[in-house]
C-alpha cells in the first residue's frame, strides 16, 4: 500500500488520501495560520491508517463485548457508540472520528475562523462567531448511484453543532435498513456518524417479501457486521410503505434526539422524506425538501 499523499486544490481545499481513508479540508483565516492547520492536518493524519489497522480486531467487536482501545481515534469511535444500546460496533463511528480528529489538530495548530473535514460525506466542522457554513444534502438517488441535491442546512456558530454524518443503504458502508439516506446533525461528527447509522438501520419493514437481503461476510468476509443480513435490494414500495418505514427511523431518531444525542435528523427513502424539526433552528431544517 502506498503511503499517505496530500495536494492542495485549486481552490485551496487541501486533499489528504491514504488507503481507503480520503479527506478534503479547508481551513479559512489568515494566510499564515491556513499554511500551519494545513501542516498540522498533513502530519497527524500520516499516522492515522496505521493506529487503527493495529486496533481493527478490537474496533469491529459489538460495544456489549467492551472493545478496548489505546487511540486517540479509536477512543472516539468507541464514546460516540458507547450511548446506543442496540447492536453496533466502533466501525459504525470511523469516518465521522477521523474528520473530528484531524480538525481538532487544526485548530489547535492555529487560530482559524472557520474549518471543516469532509472523510467521505462526514464532515466535523469548526465555526467562529459570526461564521457560517451551507451543508448540501443528497436525497434522490433516482436518476442512478449519484445522487442529486436535494437541499441544504445552513450551520451557523450558535448552533452549537460540530458534525454531520450520513448513512443508508446508497452510501459507502452496508445497511441493515432500507433508508437511501439519513443526514444527522450533531456536537461533532463521531457522535453524528454513530446516530446516522442506526436510525438508517431502523428504516425497515422487517419481513417485506421483495426486500434481498445477505449475510454481510457475503460480501465482505471480514465484515464486522458478521452473519446479519443486509440489505442489497429494494423493490418500489408502495406510498403506506414508505410512510411506515419512515416513521420508524423517526421514532428511532426522536428518541436519540431526547437523550441530547443529535441536534436534528433528515430522512429519505425512494423520493420521500421526513425531518426531525430542531425546534431552535426550524428556519433552517425546513431548507431539506424532498
């Protein structure tokens, strides 16, 4: 495997790759402190595949078997899980960990006004008074595996939100649900990702004939999902269906959200989708339309 590569784009966004792991940042603020957030991100993240392929067989057991874990990003990925009481393993939190690291490194390297991590879709991002960062959200995913722009979250410093994840059967990771989506606000990206991932699980009508599911060491045999079925097909489902499946990510995403899990949560499944309103920021919520 090659080892870790860094490019700044065009734009100034830098670009961080390294085995499966692929980050874009951007750090705004004086010339001076870009260039030392930039070196700080470059040189912590050059360790960071290595720290959690000697903690993997750890990571990828279920939290009811207490993983444990020596590094910084394994830890977060073990505290963002550590609250749900339903199966989930440290992986579920990875890619949100890794963002919320690597902009704790910058912005400790430097004073920034304003930073965000993208790991794939999770993103941890930084806000200063004043500052504000728009989050596009994908949700119809009709037109084939890209999906269109369906809305977007305007985040501003008050808000008090430090990640957004999203999860579901489309994206990178195997799904135990039907959601295309679930897009989930929250006080840094682990915590973000944790949420994501099992309110997408729990958009589901378990036992629908036309619904394919495989034991996901099928697919991958070192899953940590081990023998659970996943979901690799979804038929059209009928508007009841759709509406039910919905509602039981809602419910899921409710409660998460009344234990202070998550901020605010937005839903989709084949063209339909349901917000969970943050009654502080409903202006801004109700910019994701279906």
């Amino acid at each position: 495997m090659d080892g870790p590569a860094h490019q700044v784009l065009a734009d100034g966004r830098l670009h961080l790759q390294h085995g499966p792991i692929d980050l874009v940042l951007r750090a705004y603020g004086a010339e001076a402190a870009v260039d030392e957030a930039h070196r700080a991100a470059i040189a912590r993240f050059a360790t960071i595949l290595g720290e959690l392929v000697a903690e993997l067989p750890e990571l990828r057991k279920p939290m009811s078997a207490r993983p444990q874990v020596d590094g910084a990003v394994a830890r977060r990925m073990v505290a963002a899980c550590r609250p749900h009481k339903d199966f989930i393993t440290p992986m579920a939190a990875v890619a949100g960990a890794v963002a919320d690291e690597i902009l704790d490194a910058m912005c400790e390297a430097a004073p920034l006004d304003k930073a965000f991590v993208n790991d794939g879709g999770d993103i941890a991002l930084h806000l200063t008074e004043g500052e504000t960062l728009a989050i596009g959200v994908a949700a119809d995913f009709s037109r084939g595996p890209v999906p269109a722009l369906n809305g977007r979250v305007i985040l501003r410093h008050e808000d008090g939100i430090g990640g957004v994840a999203t999860s579901g059967r489309q994206g990178r990771s195997f799904s135990l649900g039907l959601a295309d989506s679930v897009t989930v606000l929250a006080r840094d990206a682990a915590t973000a990702d944790a949420a994501a991932t099992l309110i997408a699980n729990a958009v589901d009508l378990p036992g629908h004939p036309g619904v394919e599911r495989v034991p996901a060491t099928a697919l991958d045999p070192d899953s940590d999902l081990g023998a659970r079925l996943v979901t690799v097909a979804v038929p059209a489902l009928s508007n009841p269906e759709i509406d039910a499946a919905l509602e039981a990510g809602r419910h899921r995403a409710a409660g998460f959200r009344a234990a202070g899990l998550i901020r605010s949560a937005a839903l989709m499944l084949q063209g339909r989708s349901i917000v969970l309103e943050d009654t502080s920021r409903l202006g801004t919520t109700r910019e994701i339309r279906p």
